[in-house]
C-alpha cells in the first residue's frame, strides 16, 4: 500500500507528514514542503510576536518604544514582512497577494507559485487578547516561468487551488491545511519548535447548532439573513461570534456550525475578502465535507476581478449552509 495511504501517527511531524504524502501533491513533494516551511517558519516568529505583543503593549505605553527599543510595528505590518521574507528566502513563490499590500509583490524569483495572505487577520483583537489568525492559499502559476508575472497568474478562481490553510494563534497554536487530499491539523510546540499532527483527516460534521453572525448588523441585513436567524433561534441554536474569521472558522469545523458575514449598509459585497480570507478557508471547508458560497455561488467557482474584491461569506457545515441558502 503506498504510504500516503496509510493514516500518519498522530505527533508526525509536519515535514516527515508532506514527505509521507508526497504523491497526492499533484507537484514536486519538495516545492510544497519548502512553501509549507517558509510559511511555518513565519508562522513561529509571528506566534512569538502575538504571545508578548500584550506585555510589549504594557511596555509601549510606557513610551513610543518597544523594551529592543524599535519603534513598535503594529503587528499585521510585521507579520506581512515575517511572510513575505519568508516565502521570497524560500523561492518556490514568484507573486504574493497580501491583503497588507496594494497591488501584488513580484517576488523577483523563478518560483513556480503564487501566494495570496492575510497575514494577521483579526488583529484588533490582540490587544483584548483574543485568537487571531494567518490565512494562506497557493496557486501554481499559469504563464512560463521567467516570463514577467500576468494577471491569470493572479486573478486565479479558488478552485485553482494546489493548496490553502490557516494559522491559528490561540490557546495552542495550529496549523491547519488541505492539498485537496483531506484536512490536517498540526499543533505547534514551541519549546520543539515544530509542528505535530494532532489532528488527522478532520471532518467538519454535515450539521450542527452554531450559528456566528454581527447580530449588531442585522437591521441591514437582508430579509433571507433575517430569516435564516429567526430560524436559529427558533431552533435553540447557539450563537458563537468571536469577531474573529480563524477562531469561528475553527470552531465549526471541529463542533460543525455556520458563519455568515453577509451584505451590510456599510460593506454592501460583505466585509470579507476573496483572494486571501474566503478563498482558503472555503477551499479547507470543502475539503472536510463542508460548504462554502456567497449566498448563491460556490466561493471556488467566482472569477476575481481584483485582488482586494469582497464578497458575502457563508461557511460551514453542509447542512446549515444548504438551510441558509434556501431562504433565498
Ligand atoms: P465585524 C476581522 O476584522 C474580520 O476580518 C474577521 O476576522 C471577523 O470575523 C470580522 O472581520 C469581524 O467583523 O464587522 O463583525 O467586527
């Protein structure tokens, strides 16, 4: 049997884990592996930042300076550099979308990928020491490598795909992505300084009673969104709203549950962004037998027009999606 069949033991490490799993990456194991690397290394220099950002904060108060006296970074500013060093010291990216850059960053190097980020997402809640959040997705580039990068390098649907994930920096920090062959989790040790498999082949459940939606929106909802609430509540759902993507996201994928963040007055193609939030965790959804669509439209199947398009989210167990989307 090969071995990628065979379920890896839970504590493998992340790298031994992608070299076990080489043949279901439809390219060389070892591009994956060092993208993966690079993005796992940032990822550890970032928890370190997010875990003393409470005490640097205390210390900032203090004065405009940070104890190394830098002048302090805010923190998604510093987790978009930690990546983007990263992944352009890693040469397997030629592009980078980041929700913390304008246009996309030319990486200057003959890497076969593409990379969209949110670095730091939910950031405003470190200071009220809530989890936050790294969401990545990656792409293979369309046009031959060496030639100057072109936008179906860049404005490339979901369902392109080779691999996405998220970073969560909470309680424990984890990592957590899909190659479009099931979804792993890993949890990060940091006096090992790596990451393990803690949780294999994770299957988000077809229904659940979690609902996480800004009920401080809901006179601007539209009616079906309404509905769709009355319905939970009349259902004794529970309502989980953290006001962070990754840690809601997390949530229902291991208890099943539904997050909306739908049209609102203020963000009328909804708050959430295509290219480096949805995208992803959509991409994960599915891959644990979840759903993930606009309202209407499967999230893999629209067509970017730009990098920083929004888009109405809904997310989650299969079941409660399908029930949301029916109210029209
Ligand atoms: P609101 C954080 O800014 C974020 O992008 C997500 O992590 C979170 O779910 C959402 O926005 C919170 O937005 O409008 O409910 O405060």
């Amino acid at each position: 049997m090969e071995e990628s069949r065979i379920a890896a033991p839970i504590g493998s490490a992340l790298d031994r884990f992608i070299k076990s799993k080489q043949d279901q990456f439809a390219y060389a194991s070892g591009e994956l592996s060092q993208l993966l690397r690079d993005i796992a290394l940032a990822s550890k220099v970032v928890n370190r930042e997010v875990n003393k950002a409470g005490l640097i904060d205390i210390m900032g108060a203090m004065g405009s300076t940070n104890t190394a006296g830098d002048a302090q970074q805010k923190l998604d500013v510093l987790a978009n550099i930690r990546f983007s060093r990263a992944l352009m010291k890693g040469g397997e990216a030629c592009a980078l979308i980041s929700e913390e850059s304008e246009s996309y960053v030319d990486l200057n190097n003959s890497g076969k990928y593409v990379i969209a980020i949110d670095p730091l997402d939910g950031s405003s809640n470190i200071d009220v020491n809530v989890s936050i959040g790294t969401i990545f997705s990656i792409y293979r580039r369309k046009s031959k490598e060496g030639t100057p990068i072109q936008d179906q390098d860049i404005l490339q649907r979901g369902s392109e795909q080779v691999a996405a994930g998220y970073i969560l920096y909470g309680s424990s920090t984890m990592l957590v992505y899909t190659t479009g062959h099931g979804v792993n989790g890993f949890t990060y040790e940091p006096t090992l300084g790596e990451y393990f498999l803690s949780h294999p082949d994770m299957k988000m459940p077809e229904d659940g009673k979690i609902y996480s939606v800004n009920e401080g929106s809901y006179n601007s909802f539209s009616q079906p969104v309404k509905e769709y609430i009355a319905y939970c509540k009349e259902k004794n759902y529970t309502g989980r709203y953290i006001g962070s993507l990754v840690a809601d996201f997390h949530r229902n994928l291991l208890k099943g549950g539904i997050y909306i963040y739908p049209a609102t007055a203020k963000d009328p193609n909804g708050k959430l962004r295509l290219m480096y939030e949805c995208n992803a965790l959509a991409f994960v959804a599915e891959q644990a037998g979840g759903k993930a669509s606009d309202g209407k439209n499967r999230i893999l199947d629209i067509q970017p027009t730009s990098l920083h398009q929004r888009t109405p989210f809904y997310v989650g167990s299969k079941k409660m999606v399908e029930k949301a989307e029916s109210f029209g």
